[in-house]
C-alpha cells in the first residue's frame, strides 16, 4: 500500500447509519448507481431501483432497526454505504467514486461480516451481484451460486461467502 492509501486509509471511519445519515446515504447510493450500473439495467431496472431505495418502506423498516446500515465517512461526509435485509443479504453496497479501490467496500464487508457472525450467528453473506460488482465480490472471497437472471429489468449474480 502506498503512503497516499494508507493516510486516507488512517483518515476513514465506519460506524452504524443514524436516522439523521438516511438522506445523504441514500443520495451515494442513487448517484454511484446512476454512474456505474444504470446502462446494465436500462430504464425497467433503473425505475425498480429508485422505488426500491425511495420506499416509505424501506425508511422504515431502517429507522426500526429492521434495515441495518455501515457507513463510512471520510471528512465528514459519508463516502461508503452498506446494508443487510432479511438477516445475511448485503442489500446495497455503494463507494463514492473518487474513493474505489481504496478498500472501503472491503472494509465495509467485513465489518458486515463480523456483525452477522458475531451478533446474529450467521454463517453466510448472500448478494445479488450487480454486473459491474460481480468481480470486486469474487476478489473478496463470494461463489456464484447462479448464472445471471433478468428479475425487473434488474440484472443479478447471486453470490454467497462462508465466513
């Protein structure tokens, strides 16, 4: 790891989302999903998607510690978003753009994983792989449980790690 990683590495934390965070994380999400995955999806997923991430719902379910959510934060703003549902399923795993490859989703896995071993006693982590993450979930230790599906206009891999 160069010098320039390893300070921004120092630089970064991770915590729990807080209902005050909601806004500003959801707003990477859409943003970084925007950047990198719409084209895969077209305008059926894409729509899916924003309903998906903008449900009453989901907030929620969220504000009730039903939708765990690990942020991390460099400089105050939050530069990395993850989150479980229905106990071991990552559900949305998003990085500023600027900040890819410094291992922040790596970390925010990991800690996820941790979470769900030590607190819940899972086993497991189960994503539905987008087709631009699918590779950053096979460097990190996920198995394709499946080839590809089309769900709504949504493309997914679903990929499992044993921890």
């Amino acid at each position: 790891m160069d010098n320039g990683k390893a300070f921004l590495k120092s630089r970064i934390s991770y915590e729990w989302a807080k209902p005050e965070d909601w806004t500003e994380a959801i707003s990477l999400v859409w943003t970084t999903f925007m950047e990198f995955e719409a084209a895969d999806y077209g305008e059926e997923g894409t729509g899916h998607f924003f309903e998906f991430i903008t449900d009453d719902d989901l907030h929620d379910a969220f504000l009730k510690g039903n939708y765990p959510m690990m942020i991390a934060r460099y400089e105050g703003s939050i530069v990395g978003v993850a989150s479980l549902r229905g106990g071991n399923r990552l559900s949305l795993l998003f990085v500023r753009r600027e900040l890819h490859r410094n291992g922040i989703g790596t970390e925010l896995v990991d800690r996820l994983c941790r979470y769900l071993r030590d607190i819940c006693h899972e086993n497991c982590m189960i994503v539905r792989a987008a087709p631009y993450a699918v590779d950053f979930y096979r460097k990190i230790g996920f198995m394709a449980l499946e080839p590809e599906k089309n769900i709504s206009g949504i493309r997914v891999t679903t990929m499992e790690l044993i921890f």
